[in-house]
C-alpha cells in the first residue's frame, strides 16, 4: 500500500482532498480543565503532520475553531487561548 503522501502526489487536480482541522487550540492544552485525562494524547501530533503534508502538497486546509459562550470556558472568544496552535 502507498503512504499518505504517495496517495497525495499521485492525485490529480480533480481528486485535491481538503484537510479540516477543528478545535486545534491552545484552550485544549489545559488537560486538567477537560477532566484531566484525555483518550487521543497523539492528536495534536497527527493533525501537524497532516498540516505539514498538506501544505507541503498545495493542497487546501480548513482550520475550524470552537468559540464558547460560557464566560468562564478556556474558549471562551475574548481569552488568547482562542487561538490556534503554532505549527
């Protein structure tokens, strides 16, 4: 079988997959906050190496963000940990 970026390279301009990112944010970084464990702690490494092949390959990529309504959330939009991750 041909690795993800094998599978890219080999696609034409009609077959560009999107790549979405949702709820990649510094407001998930506080583990306790969410409950103290999480049950996917690889996620965030994944999602950049997707990024970066992505973006490697020209390909589009959607950033999806949560924006809570509950003041005190760590999503909240009026906090810096609204923001994305740095990759």
């Amino acid at each position: 079988m041909a690795s993800l970026n094998e599978q890219i390279i080999c696609m034409t301009k009609q077959d560009k997959p999107a790549l979405i990112l949702m709820d990649i944010q510094k407001g998930f970084e506080d583990i306790d906050y969410w409950g103290g464990h999480r049950n996917n702690p690889q996620a965030e490494g994944n999602a950049e190496k997707l990024l970066n092949l992505w973006r490697h390959n020209n390909l589009p990529i959607f950033h999806i963000k949560h924006c809570s309504t509950n003041p005190n959330s760590k999503l909240q939009k009026e906090i810096s940990v609204m923001i994305f991750k740095k990759w």
